[in-house]
C-alpha cells in the first residue's frame, strides 16, 4: 500500500518539517510529470489514443475493487482512477525485474534509455493524486504474483504480454480473480490477421469459446470488455 504524504514528500523532494512545498501539492505533482516528460517523452499519439480508451471504464463498477495488469508508466491507470474512483487497486508490472532499462527499442522507451526504476516512480507520483484510493503497487509478473491480489475483483484491465498465449494465460487468472458479477477489460483489440497485438484478439475469443463468459463490447481505440454469460 502505497502512503501517498510519504510517496509525495520523497518524490517532490519535500520534508514533513517544511511546509513551503505543500502550498499547492496538486501543482507540485504536476511540475514533477511535466518534467519527467520531457526527460523522458512519451509519444503524443499514444497519449491521445490513452483518453480515447477511457470509454471502456462505462463498463466496470465504480467504487469498487479493480486492477491494472501491464501499467508501464501509469498514464491509464489515471484514466482508471479518475472514471472508476475505486476504493481498491492494483497496478501489476514488472518494472525493475525487467533490469534497468526497457528494452523494447522503440519511442516508448525513449530508445532503451528509459530507466525501469523512473518508470515506477511516474507510476507512484501519478497514483499520489488519487489519496482516498488504497493503491498497491505489485512488481512481479503475471500471473504467477495473482496470490498477492487478497480480494475478489470487480474489475480487472488487461495490458501487459500481447502474444496469444501469454493473453490467454492472463485471462484464465483473470477469471479466477474476479467476481461473478465482474468484467475483465483490456487493450488492443485488432481483428486484422497481419497485426503484431492480432494475439489479443485470438485470445479473447478463443477464451469465451471455451468458457462461460461472452463479449460485452469491443470497438473505439482496441478496447474490449467480456463478462460472465447468463446463458
């Protein structure tokens, strides 16, 4: 669990015994992601497309308890904690496991220059401004870290490993996690064959092929959600 007077007191450099910084908190975070930003920027199509995916958050429940598995640098779980308000959530990643840097060589790493451990404390900052949701941060790979999730789930958000199996392994975890009445959403929904996420959407439907669960929606900016079926 994270304490987010403690959390934003080490980030933003402050002290507990000086005030002057805690003026206007809201601000100082801000300052601090505006910098971390362009140190290390993030591509502007894909923050575009981020507010896009926010409509998939109209259905999960809100005020409840829900996690984020694959949160890289916490850009959506600010569109989670902003649309969902949950009481509980947890962020699920890998982070510094995968070493010090990403290495996915591409513009979300900055080119493999982005520091895993930089990356987790975007995430901590990010989630600082959220303080009435208990937030636990677990660094460890999915779902082999699911036992460290202690309550049922009224949502989960799939976005980590976009491979077919890896999806499909994540999926059955996440059915176990969840409510009855719970929905499991996630990202990349691409139908077309020639497609590197085309997994994702091989997953899913495999999945609701084989188990009680249907599709609820899948459409605007690859966002999907499945639920139990009352058939």
């Amino acid at each position: 669990m994270i304490d987010c007077l403690a959390s934003l007191a080490r980030l933003l450099g402050l002290q507990y015994a000086d005030n002057s910084g805690w003026d206007n908190p809201m601000q100082n975070i801000e300052s601090k992601l505006a910098a971390m930003q362009a140190e290390f920027p993030f591509p502007d199509e894909e923050l575009q497309r981020i507010r896009r995916r926010g409509w998939i958050t109209n259905w999960a429940k809100k005020g409840g308890i829900g996690a984020e598995i694959g949160v890289f640098r916490g850009h959506f779980s600010e569109i989670l904690l902003e649309n969902l308000r949950p009481s509980k959530l947890y962020l699920v990643d890998h982070w510094t496991l995968e070493g010090s840097y990403f290495d996915w060589g591409d513009s979300y790493t900055s080119n493999n220059t982005l520091p895993t451990a930089f990356a987790r404390e975007e995430v901590e900052l990010r989630v600082s401004k959220h303080p009435d949701t208990d937030v636990v941060l677990i660094e460890g790979d999915f779902p082999e870290c699911a036992p460290a999730i202690v309550e049922p789930l009224d949502w989960l958000y799939l976005d980590a490993n976009h491979r077919y199996e890896h999806v499909l392994r994540h999926l059955y975890a996440a059915s176990k996690l969840s409510k009855p009445d719970g929905v499991i959403m996630g990202d990349d929904w691409t139908p077309d064959k020639k497609h590197p996420h085309h997994g994702v959407f091989q997953a899913v439907n495999q999945f609701i092929k084989r188990e009680k669960f249907e599709l609820v929606v899948a459409g605007p900016a690859g966002q999907w959600c499945i639920r139990r079926s009352t058939q």
